[in-house]
C-alpha cells in the first residue's frame, strides 16, 4: 500500500498527475480499508480488495469502505455501481455504493486467491435473491476498426459535390481488434488533438474525412456501450443509415452494430 490517498475522491498518490495525493494521519482500521480500496481502484485488483475486507471484519469498517466506494464513484462519474476490473486475476468486481454489511461481509469470505491465471474471464457479482455473491462468466467486447469498401463506394457514390472524387481507397490497410471492456471512454479522432493522442486513432493510414476530435465510444454501467459524435464536420452512421446520428447524443449499441464515420472507416463493435 502506498500510505497516502487523496481524502476528497480517493484516488492513490501519484495517480492525480499534477495534483498528486494528500497525506493522512496515522489511519483508524476504517482509514485502512479506504486507503486499501483507495489503491485497488487506481491498480485495478480485485483479490486485494476482498483480502482486505477479510481483514476488517468489524462493522463500523464497512461504513468507511462505503464511503470510499461512492468517492470512486464521483471521481469516475458512475451512477450507483464501483466495477474494478482486474487483469491478472481476469475478474471483474461489480458492487454497489451502497453495499449492505452482509454483501460485504460474504464479499470478504469469498476466497478468489485461487483464481490467478489460467481461468475463464469472470465477473463477480451480487445477487440479491439468493442474498450471495455469484461468479459469473464474463462478457467481453472488441472493437474491429477496418477500411470498409463497401461504405467508401456509398460515401463516394453519395457525393454531391464531387469531393470524394479524389479520394482513393487505402491499397493496405489491415484490420485493427482493440479490447475495450473495462475502458470507459474510447476517444476517436485523427491524430494529437491538444498533446493528447485518441484510443482509436485513425491517421495512419490517414482517414481524410475524419475529424481530431470525431466520436467517443462510451462504456456503461451494466457494460454495454454507447457512441457519441462530438460535433465532427462529416458525422457519423450507424448499420449503413442513410442519415447521421445526433451530434452530442449517446447512441446504445449492440453485438454486431458498425459505426461508420470518414470516409472509409467502419468500426464494429463484438461482444465475446
């Protein structure tokens, strides 16, 4: 553990950038739950986080890791659910703000020592009926980036200015799989926009009709996932529409949907 977290959002020293971290006095058995909680939502560990509740068995410890979860929870704009996902384990913790002491307390008595390497991705997760946490199978999404022939022959025969015209086909372009599951927000663009480089970057080969700052793909709470067009020049269409989507408007998306934007990029979006 790192010693020091920022009380105001929870976030371990070092993981603010600029702003850095804030000491704390020698730390009550709550304060240590927190500062462990703290650091396993910068680190993204799971095991950690339920080792630690196992350690702090009392109840008035389960308050404290509460609290710590809805600072997590306003740091990183979520609703009423903390998901940390963890890579090494491949397991993803999904928990309410308001977890009760009993969901904490079979939290800490779940051993997932043993789920290191070498599993099936999982998702652990509370069901309220049984009143118990359950391992589940794990959903995962990807995103193909691909030039699309097809699209580029609809955007050039749709032309009417003659602009594309001049546009030719990329003659190598390979298909691009980038995971996104447990990202967030997925920033698609052409290039560095203000010293920052988007996720899905598509200057190489370049996208002409791609703006800096074109779309986000935006991961939800129950792990689905929206698309917004940021305002771009050229807009953006779904499933080969003849119209675009609204700029600034969360559009969910499904197993399978393409998003097609410039003038020959389509990115399809696969739940695995």
């Amino acid at each position: 553990m790192t010693g020091r977290f920022c009380e105001e959002c929870g976030c371990a020293d070092g993981a603010q950038g600029a702003a850095g971290g804030h000491p704390l006095p020698s730390p009550s058995a709550v304060f240590r739950l927190a500062e462990t909680a703290a650091t396993v939502a910068v680190t993204m560990a799971v095991v950690p986080f339920v080792q630690a509740l196992a350690s702090r068995a009392a109840q008035d410890a389960y308050e404290g890791a509460r609290e710590l979860l809805r600072k997590i929870a306003r740091r990183h704009r979520a609703d009423d659910e903390v998901v940390i996902s963890d890579p090494q384990a491949d397991l993803t913790l999904r928990i309410h703000i308001e977890a009760t002491d009993e969901a904490l307390r079979a939290l800490a008595g779940l051993d997932l020592r043993a789920r290191q390497t070498g599993e099936s991705p999982a998702e652990v997760i509370w069901n309220r009926e049984r009143r118990s946490w359950e391992i589940l199978a794990a959903t995962r999404w990807v995103a193909l980036v691909n030039a699309d022939r097809e699209y580029f022959a609809q955007m050039t025969a749709d032309s009417t200015d003659g602009a594309q015209g001049s546009l030719s086909f990329p003659p190598y372009c390979p298909e691009r799989r980038i995971p996104i599951t447990g990202r967030g927000l997925l920033q698609i663009g052409r290039g560095v926009h203000r010293g920052a480089r988007p996720e899905i970057d598509l200057a190489v080969p370049q996208d002409p009709g791609v703006s800096l700052r074109h779309a986000v793909l935006e991961e939800q709470p129950d792990g689905s996932w929206t698309v917004v067009d940021l305002g771009s020049l050229n807009g953006t269409t779904v499933n080969m529409a003849p119209d675009p989507i609204a700029p600034h408007t969360p559009l969910p998306l499904v197993d399978g949907d393409r998003v097609h934007l410039g003038a020959w990029t389509t990115i399809t979006l696969h739940r695995i």
